[in-house]
C-alpha cells in the first residue's frame, strides 16, 4: 500500500497547553513532511499565531481537560472520514517514517490501538508497558521475560502510555470516548481498559520509538545513589491521581484482574514522591487526601461498554 493512501486515513491530533512555540511548530512541520493531516486542539487561550502554522485548530478558550480535548479531536477527525487519530504530547519528539512504521502494525480489525516504545528523555529508560490475557476475564499482568517480548517486532501491551498511539476512530467510539470527568491523570489508562473490555487488541511495535520527558522528574538520591525519579507533579495533579486511580478500580474491578495492586502501587506511590517535595507539600498532601476521599465516597464518572447494556 503506497504512502499516499496510508496518510489519507490518519491524522494527527496535538493538544496543546501554554506550548513552547518553537517546539511545537517544530513537531507540526515534521508531521506534515510526513503526508499527515494535523488538528491541534489549544487547551487554554487563544494563541493567534497557531493558525500561521496549521489549517486546522480548535480553539477550546480555557482548558477543558486532556480527555475533553482529544473527544473534540476524534469527532473532527470522524467527521472528515480519517480511519485513524494519532494522539501526540505537545513535547514529542517524532521519527522519520512514524505514521507508516506505526501504520503497517495495524493489520487487522480487531487490533484497536498500536503504540510505539516510549523513552523517558528526563531519566534515558523506557516506560516498558505491562501485558494481559483473557482466559477469564481480562487479566494485566508483568511479562515474564520482558526482554524476550521487546525482541518480537510487534507485543500485546496493557495500560500503555497514549502519547504516539494510533487509534482506530471505530475503536474510540465503541469503548464510548475518554471520559471526560476525569480531565488529566489516568485518561488513558481508563480509555485502554475500556478498549480491552470491548474486545479489541492493543499492540506495541518495538521498531518504533517515540521520545520525550514524561512530566517534569527529578531524581532523589540517598548516599548518592538514585532510588527513585519524582514526578513533581502540581497541588492539582495530586488530587487527580488520587481521586481517578479510586475511580478507575471503581468502575473496572468487575472486569480486570489484577487492577488493585496497580491502583494501590500508584496511590502509595504518589504519597511518597509528596514526602520528598520541597514546594507546596501541604497543599499537595491535602489535596492528595481530598482526592482520596472523594474517589472513596462519591460515584465513578466511567462507564465500561458492557454495563450499558445490562
């Protein structure tokens, strides 16, 4: 299949949050040098000069959430009949021939989603992705040979980071969209899990490989030693990851083996990098704690694709 009629049925979709311009044009223009269509939503303000660099942007006027966003992406994606949307972070760094490395993964219907390898630019490492099964119900696990799966030109990945995910719009309106509700913090791990309950596959090419900071990580060291990369994450985005990580076990527990130690390793986790945080640890803890109680005590916004039908 030639490139022109690969490109003709993805587009790209961006959204952007007070971008560095120079980043971001930088990431448009290889994206068009590639044949691929480019829809940058603008989370926030207007920025005038977007539309200098791109036909198409939405412009949403205050910042509505990464899920709401990447709703409004999609539907203009459908509506001008795309097949796929591509989903980047505005600090990603592309490779040349993505889409159609990306693409040629995509070799059957029931394949929902193809992701790349990802590398954290702040720590070097790769955010390696975990797998799953689904002998009973749907069961995420930690691949017994990890080395050996990465080897394999393409692996079946759980709960993969979104950032360089080709998705199938047909895919993203059977599992009902990312929930808007939860704004930031666990959008695509609820959107991945609702896509695995609906039946379709979610793929990792290990040939492709997409770059770029994952958040703002500073390594904490005793005696020298790094023990861990903290997240430094904002009083706001605190409270999210402890309320949407309560939400998301919540509403996926019926259907997904193996979910709690995953929620509970990120809960206590979270509560730890807020220990080693010189800036607004107060603030962080009590929003931490605030989200934990309303993910406790207040009703989950997701709704997983089989529960509409019972």
């Amino acid at each position: 299949m030639g490139v022109e009629t690969v490109v003709k049925k993805i587009v790209a979709a961006i959204v952007s949050y007070n971008p560095d311009t120079a980043h971001l044009e930088k990431m448009i223009k290889e994206i068009e040098s590639q044949n691929v269509d480019v829809i940058v939503v603008n989370n926030g303000k207007k920025l005038d000069y977007l539309a200098e660099v791109t036909p198409l942007v939405i412009e949403m006027g205050k910042n509505v959430g990464i899920a709401e966003a990447q709703n409004m992406a999609f539907a203009k994606a459908e509506e001008d009949k795309y097949t796929f949307v591509t989903v980047f972070d505005q600090d990603s760094m592309i490779p040349k021939n993505f889409f159609k490395n990306m693409y040629n993964s995509l070799d059957s219907s029931e394949i929902g989603m193809v992701v790349p390898r990802i590398k954290d630019l702040n720590t070097n490492c790769y955010i390696e992705a975990r797998t799953y099964n689904r002998k009973n119900k749907l069961k995420i696990y930690e691949p017994k040979n990890l080395e050996q799966e990465n080897s394999k030109k393409t692996r079946k990945v759980a709960i993969p980071i979104a950032s360089g995910a080709m998705i199938r719009i047909s895919a993203w309106s059977a599992a009902g969209g990312m929930t808007s509700k939860l704004f930031i913090d666990a959008v695509d791990t609820d959107f991945d899990l609702r896509l695995l309950i609906s039946g379709y596959d979610i793929i990792q090419n290990n040939e492709v490989l997409l770059e770029h900071p994952i958040g703002k990580r500073k390594p904490i060291k005793i005696f020298g030693k790094i023990i861990f990369w903290n997240t430094n994450h904002s009083p706001l985005r605190r409270f999210t990851i402890a309320r949407n990580s309560i939400w998301l076990y919540k509403s996926n527990k019926r259907y997904v083996k193996g979910l709690l130690s995953i929620v509970l390793r990120t809960i206590i986790t979270h509560g730890i990098y807020i220990f080693f945080e010189n800036k607004d640890f107060f603030k962080k803890s009590l929003l931490f704690n605030k989200g934990l109680f309303i993910g406790l005590f207040s009703k989950s916004p997701i709704v997983i694709g089989k529960e509409k039908n019972e």
